[in-house]
C-alpha cells in the first residue's frame, strides 16, 4: 500500500496540563486538565505509523508541551521517525526552565525549531528577552514587529518575530490576541457544551480550515475536541443527557489495531463533518484571552 501524504502539518497532543488559563481555550487546558503522554510509551506505535503515512511537518503542542517531562524525547523521536520538521508550540514561559531543550534542537538533524504563541504585545519584550537567554552565539533577528525581512539564507515562517543563533536553534513568534469560543464552557459550577447543528459547527470549525488533525496517545483524530472530549468528561464529567454521552464517547480515531479495515473510510471522510460537531459553537466569537500564569504543577498525571 502507498503511503498517506498529508500536505500539511499534524499536531501531536502530547499533554492537558498548562500552567495558564486562557479563557476559550480551544483545548480546554485552563480547566485543570491533567495527564500527558511519554514519548517511551508510544514511539512503537509511531514507527508502524510511519510505514503508512508521509507528513510533512510534525507540531508538538499541548497545553503546555515544555511541561511534559519527556518533551526532548518527542522533539528528537518525532523527526527520527517520519523523517520531517517538527515544531514545538509552547507559550514561552517555560523555555529556560526545560532541561535538554536546547540540545535536543541544537543536535536536531531535521529542521526542528520552537514556535511561541504570544497573547498580549506588551509582553514581547519580556518573551524577547526569554529567548535571547535561550539561544546562544550570534543571533539574526527578523520580522514584522522589527520591520526587518527573512534574511534569504533564513527559513521564512513569515512570523511576528523571528530569531535564529550560529547553531540553527530557531524561534518563531506569532501573535495571536484572540481566541475563538471554545466548545465546552464552565457556567452556573457545571462544564456545559453547545448544541449545533453538526453541519453548520462544521463550517465555522478552525480545525477544519486549518486542517488540524490530530495525533493523540498514538490514534489519529480528525481534530482537537474529538480526541479530547472523552478524556476531559472522564476528569470533569460534563452537564449533558445520556444520549449526548455516548455521542462524546463514540467517536473512533484510526489506530494501528483498526488501520487495515478502517482506513479508507477515516480518510474518506476526514473533512466531512461527524456527530460530535454538534457540541462546537456554529456562532463562536472572537475575544480576548483572559490570562492567570500558575505556578508550574508537580501533579503531572
């Protein structure tokens, strides 16, 4: 069998756990979220992956993904394996606090470099700063927020910011001020979801626009909410009618155990909508993020 080429990136989940609470988090992580993923437990199941599938780059993302403990392991094993760039989406907080990352980049045969989400332009000179310690040697810097072009020599991620040292170690900052609504929401002390017309959710969904597929616990889903509403109803069930639970809990993602009899199907309707939309908004807004920075936690399961 030929391999799956996905033309644009996928995003490995690999931890709920966040040490900010942005409101509208579209992965529901300012909700005390808990457990991750240890790269030991799954890259067997990723090297099957790789027999079947081509990516073109790989995301690491959480919550926080600098709080998973094996994080240096995932950026070295996901690019070891499928042969692609991988990014690290972190929230930059954390970026001098994370033993081994810069190594685990600086000795990265592939183009593996760090994207940093930034909420708020007053705090790009503290998040600057972060990464200026972070690097070492000479550093390039560019970007719109200079009004300085990519260097030709310089891979263009066409970010806010961008800052690359004599080791290839490169940072990219994008600023992003505003969060859709999210699907699950805490209102009147209960965790409450939406009830849309599958369809029409399906059309407002940034997860289908941006073709966010999703690689959790070695399965793959067709996006964030569908791999996530299970797991978060599990660790806070969720205010819904028994009929609406077993919709959450009946999605299947592709596996290795299901891959022969259930891949063609899961490809072929990989951007049609699924019965689990109905709990994304079909209106979502735009706002602001609101914003607490907790300590780092040491509950990590």
């Amino acid at each position: 069998m030929d391999k799956r080429k996905f033309p644009n990136k996928v995003e490995f989940y690999i931890t709920n756990v966040c040490n900010l609470t942005c409101e509208n988090c579209n992965r529901f992580n300012n909700y005390k979220f808990t457990g991750y993923q240890r790269w030991d437990d799954y890259k067997d199941q990723y090297k099957q992956w790789a027999e079947h599938i081509e990516l073109s780059a790989a995301v690491l993302l959480g919550g926080e993904p600098l709080l998973n403990p094996t994080i240096c392991d995932w950026v070295q094993g996901i690019p070891e394996v499928f042969g692609c760039d991988v990014q690290v989406l972190t929230n930059g907080t954390q970026l001098n606090h994370t033993p081994g990352l810069y190594q685990a980049f600086a000795k990265n045969p592939y183009q593996a470099h760090i994207g940093i989400s930034l909420h708020n332009k007053s705090e790009f000179d503290t998040m600057r700063a972060r990464v200026l310690d972070f690097l070492n040697g000479n550093v390039t810097e560019w970007g719109s927020v200079l009004d300085t072009p990519c260097p030709p020599d310089r891979r263009n991620y066409k970010a806010y910011w961008s800052a690359e040292d004599s080791n290839n170690v490169l940072v990219n900052m994008w600023f992003v001020e505003n969060f859709v609504t999210a699907a699950i929401q805490f209102d009147n002390s209960q965790y409450i979801v939406n009830n849309s017309e599958p369809f029409f959710a399906h059309q407002q969904c940034g997860f289908v626009k941006f073709k966010s597929y999703h690689f959790v616990k070695g399965k793959l889903y067709k996006c964030g909410p569908s791999a996530l509403f299970s797991e978060f109803d599990i660790q806070h069930p969720l205010a819904v009618s028994d009929e609406d639970r077993k919709i959450i809990h009946s999605y299947v993602p592709l596996s290795m155990t299901n891959f022969d009899l259930y891949h063609q199907e899961f490809f072929d309707k990989l951007d049609d909508p699924i019965p689990q939309c109905k709990f994304c908004p079909s209106n979502p807004n735009f706002k602001p993020r609101g914003n607490v920075i907790y300590p780092i936690r040491k509950e990590l399961t």
